[in-house]
C-alpha cells in the first residue's frame, strides 16, 4: 500500500493548478537548459510546458489525458527516487557510523553477553509512585 494517493479524477481547479505548475516547471527546467547553453532543449521544455499548461489552465476535460501520464510517471520516479535516496543514507551515514562506533568497542544495546550466567541486569531502586504522573 503506498502513502501517495493521486486523484485520477480531479477538477477543474486541480487542473488548472497542474496547467500553472506545468508552465513554471517547464520554464525554470528551461531556463536552466538555457543558462547551460542548451538552446534547442530549452526550447523544447518552453514549448512542451507551455502547451500543456496552457491546456491545462483550461481546467477542461481535455487536459485529463496529459494530467493521468504526468502523475504516472511522476508517481513510478517518485517511488524509485524514494529508495534510492533512503539506501544512500543508510549505507553512506548510518552504516559507517555503526562501524566507527563498533570499531571504538561500543555497545549501547548490551548485547555483548555479559560475565556470569544471566543476562539478567541489576537496576536501581524504584522511584516512588508519584513520580510516575508526571513523566515529562
């Protein structure tokens, strides 16, 4: 079950904010092509953008076409791009300082067994019943 939900049936105010998304997107992409001297690509986004924002600032049903392929492909790179980014952290952060702290003898969860023939680990005393109300 994934947490993204995409309306496919939105309306015409939906559109029409995907029409003015699609138009700024495409121009700041453009721009950026543009910027590094790709003239015939930003161009090309210029125009791809401002055709479909222009289509779907309509808020028309025609728009509906252009709306359901965007969000399906945004929703597959979202997923894809989602993953990568959590497996670039955990193994670029998470895992090197799990093996710097190992490496340092570290262990926070008491999982070396400790000497004797228990697991079992003494703990101080109690604290009084009141004390429980207000734990924060």
């Amino acid at each position: 079950m994934s947490m993204v939900q995409i309306n496919w049936k939105p309306n015409a105010t939906e559109l029409r904010k995907f029409g003015a998304a699609m138009i700024v997107g495409f121009g700041i992409i453009g721009s950026i092509f543009l910027w590094r001297q790709h003239s015939a690509v930003a161009i090309g986004c210029y125009t791809f953008g401002g055709v479909t924002g222009a289509i779907g600032l309509t808020g028309a049903k025609i728009a509906l076409p252009i709306y359901w392929a965007w969000m399906s492909i945004a929703f597959v790179m979202g997923n894809i791009v989602s993953r990568v980014l959590l497996a670039m952290v955990y193994y670029g952060v998470l895992t090197p300082i799990g093996l710097f702290r190992r490496g340092l003898g570290r262990d926070p969860l008491l999982l070396k067994r400790p000497e004797g023939d228990s697991y079992w680990i003494d703990t101080d005393e109690t604290k009084n019943a009141e004390s429980y109300e207000k734990q924060f």
